[in-house]
C-alpha cells in the first residue's frame, strides 16, 4: 500500500476516534462520527472537484495546493502532464521532421486508413496520384486512381509485387506503384516515375533489333557469297564477289566502329575536355579530306572561319564531329554544288556549321534525325557507306562539350546543321605559323 494512503487511512481513523470521544463527553456519539464523516466527503468531493477543473483546463491553471494523499495525488498528475507534454513535443518534432523529408523525397507517398481512405500524402503524390492534401483527406483512393489493375490490385489485397500503371494526373508518365501494410490495418503506397525506365527499354530492345537487323544483311551477303565461290571456277566470278565481300565487310567493320564510339561517349568521363583545340587548322584538314570524299563531283567546298577562334575540349570527339557534318555535306550534295564551311563566334557561342545546296530534307524526318539507325533514304545511305549513327554520335559528343545540334533544311534547296557550344569553352589565341601559310 502506499504510504501516503496508510497516512490518510490512519488520519481518517484519528478523526473519528477523536469524533468517538468528544461524543461520549457530551453523550452524542453518533452525532460526532456522521459531522466528522460529512466534513471529510465534502474535503473529498471539493479537492475532486478542484482535480476536475484542473484537468478540463488542460493544465494551464496553476496545480491546486493540498496536503497529504491530495498534494501527492496532484503533484504525480502534475509530473505526469510534464512528461506527456515533453514526449508529446517530440513526437510532434519526429511527425514534422518526418513529413518535411517525405515531402522532399521525388517518390509518391500516401497513408491509407482500414477502409482505404487518404489520411497524408507529400507533395509528389500531387504530381504523380493526383493526390491534395490537405484537401483530399477522407477521400477514398479508388475515386483519384481509377485504374482497373489498381482495383483488381487493391482488392486482392497481396502487396508482394508492384504493378505499373499510368499515372491518373498525367497518362504519358508511367509510375510504379507498390502498397506496404503496416500497423494494425493502415496502408502506405510508393509510388514513383518509371517512364525513362520503360523508355530506355524500349530504346534497347529497338537498338538491339535495329543492329541485328544491319548485321543480318551483311551477314547473308557473305554467306551467299561463300557458299557460292565453293563451285565457282571464273576468275571474273571469284573477283566481283571478293570485291563485294571486303564492302560488306567493310561496311560491318564501320558499324562496330560506331557502335564502340557511341558506347564510348555515353560512359565515358568527361574529364578529358579541357584541352586547347586548335579547331582552325582542323578544320582546315577536315576541308582538304572533304575534296577527296567527294571525288569527281567538281563541288566548291569553301571554309570561312575565325583564325584566332580555339575551343577546350577532347581533339578526338571534336574532329569526329566536325568531319562527320562535313563528310555528310559532301556526300549528299549533286555534282558542281556548293559546301560551305564556317567556324565564327557571336556573343554567346562559338558556332560550327555546314551549309549545302544539295537535294535538302523532308521536314519530317528532321526531329528524327539523331535518332539511332534513323536514315531519310534508306538506300541511299547504306550506298554512301553511312551507319545511321553518325548524327547520334554527334549529338552525343556535343552534349558532353555543352553544346547542341541544329538542323535546319528546305526541301529542293539545301541544309544547314549548326553546332553550337557556350562562349565559356572559347579562347583566342594567335593564328600558327602553318595556319597563316595554308
């Protein structure tokens, strides 16, 4: 028993032996002990009556003086509110701090109550599930997410997978959607942007077709072509169909060298761009070469260009680009038509561009054109040696020097392809020598 409830119980025996006796003095016994009874209930009832209204005031009134049983009844209550306040101020503080990271966080997430109604959802729950908070607290989910598969899902109540669905604010992003049950019967949903997932997918099983397809070609050329020279005895026979081999071959070796380029530019650091390309006199080169790649076309190739005009970059993936644009031009300009080279700066950028008269391009295959294995003319381009990769590859390697590519053309008069990379990576520097002499 507790101490203080012995002193009290002890207390109230003194007061009615006390009662007792001052009763049997004056003869009236029973009068003494129910006085002495009444005074201690109404004592009781009016320190419960003071607990009363102290509690109902949440403990913002002082804590009601008393002595005994009653000063230690309120003085525990009082510490016990202390200690409640001060845990109930840090779960306020853990509740907050928790939200504000949930909110930060790029993932969906919503608590669901029993009967799968909204309770909380951060900020990307508004992006992805169409989800207001405070607003849509009460909803059910299934109102905001109407999805057939998340119905079926919801219901069958197995929470092992995720399922993928479009997202309900938006059907053009796709989300990974996964309900974790905790507590007693709440629920939590995940939920998160996979469209770029799907995409690169969907770009990997289309790479992986389309270079199965340009090595299937080659391929059964060289087959054709062997299996046929093992019965053939002319001479004239066996040398066009070795000539067309070493061109499939050929044409299958430029594919996996773009293809190791490519990989190359997409995982390769970008620690290496910050050398002094002396972009003039490769250009210059890059100009010479075009003359012999366009062969007997008789085309005025002409190069127009800011002598003293250097770049930081990686020599390597800049003459690929440089060459490739150039090469293009040249290919696929008619015979006596014009290539006009330029490499100047404006206030902004240093600017690379290539301009033909030739047979110009389609305006809808131009956003298309970086695309992997995109071609215009098919035909025409696996005759011109091309892999369908160099544009990729281009863009690629502009992206790693901060630049980008622009491709402008008209249909019947020519093309122009810009690349454009921030006055930043630009320096000046005094013509060279062999520059001033070319």
């Amino acid at each position: 028993m507790h101490p203080y409830l012995q002193q009290e119980i002890w207390k109230l025996i003194a007061y009615i032996t006390g009662a007792a006796i001052a009763g049997l003095i004056v003869g009236m016994p029973l009068f003494f002990i129910s006085v002495t009874l009444l005074l201690y209930i109404i004592f009781f009832l009016r320190n419960q009556h003071r607990l009363y209204n102290w509690i109902t005031d949440q403990g913002n009134s002082d804590v009601p003086e008393a002595s005994g049983l009653w000063g230690e009844l309120f003085n525990e209550i009082y510490q016990l509110e202390k200690q409640t306040g001060s845990n109930r101020a840090k779960l306020t503080n853990i509740l907050k701090r928790f939200q504000e990271a949930a909110s930060a966080l790029p993932d969906a997430m919503a608590i669901l109550t029993k009967r799968n109604k909204i309770e909380w959802s951060n900020k990307a729950a508004h992006k992805l599930l169409g989800i207001n908070h405070p607003q849509d607290e009460g909803q059910p989910i299934s109102n905001l997410i109407r999805h057939p598969k998340f119905d079926k899902y919801l219901r069958k109540n197995d929470f092992g997978k995720t399922i993928i669905i479009p997202s309900p604010n938006n059907p053009e992003i796709m989300i990974s959607l996964q309900v974790i049950p905790f507590g007693s019967s709440q629920k939590l949903i995940m939920c998160r942007d996979v469209s770029h997932v799907i995409k690169l997918e969907e770009m990997r099983s289309l790479f992986v077709a389309n270079v199965s397809h340009e090595l299937r070609s080659p391929i059964t050329v060289l087959s054709g072509y062997l299996e046929t020279l093992q019965n053939v005895k002319d001479i004239n026979i066996i040398h066009k169909s070795l000539h067309t081999m070493h061109e499939q071959a050929n044409r299958m070796e430029r594919l996996v060298t773009d293809l190791l380029a490519l990989s190359k530019l997409e995982t390769q650091p970008t620690d290496t761009h910050s050398n002094d390309i002396n972009v003039p006199a490769m250009l210059l080169e890059l100009k010479d070469a075009a003359k012999f790649v366009g062969g007997n076309k008789n085309q005025k190739i002409t190069l127009n260009q800011d002598e003293k005009l250097h770049l930081y970059g990686n020599r390597d993936e800049l003459q690929s680009v440089f060459s490739n644009l150039i090469n293009n031009a040249v290919r696929y300009t008619q015979e006596n038509g014009t290539v006009e080279i330029s490499w100047t700066k404006d206030n902004n950028h240093a600017v690379f561009s290539v301009t033909d008269n030739g047979q110009g391009i389609p305006p809808q295959h131009i956003p298309h054109l970086t695309e992997r294995f995109y071609r215009v003319d098919i035909d025409r381009s696996r005759e011109s040696g091309g892999t369908g990769l160099g544009l990729a590859i281009v863009k690629h390697t502009l992206e790693r020097h901060d630049g980008k590519l622009i491709i402008q053309s008209k249909l019947g008069e020519g093309s122009t392809v810009r690349c454009e990379v921030p006055a930043e990576r630009t320096l000046e520097m005094q013509p060279t020598r062999d520059l001033d002499n070319a």
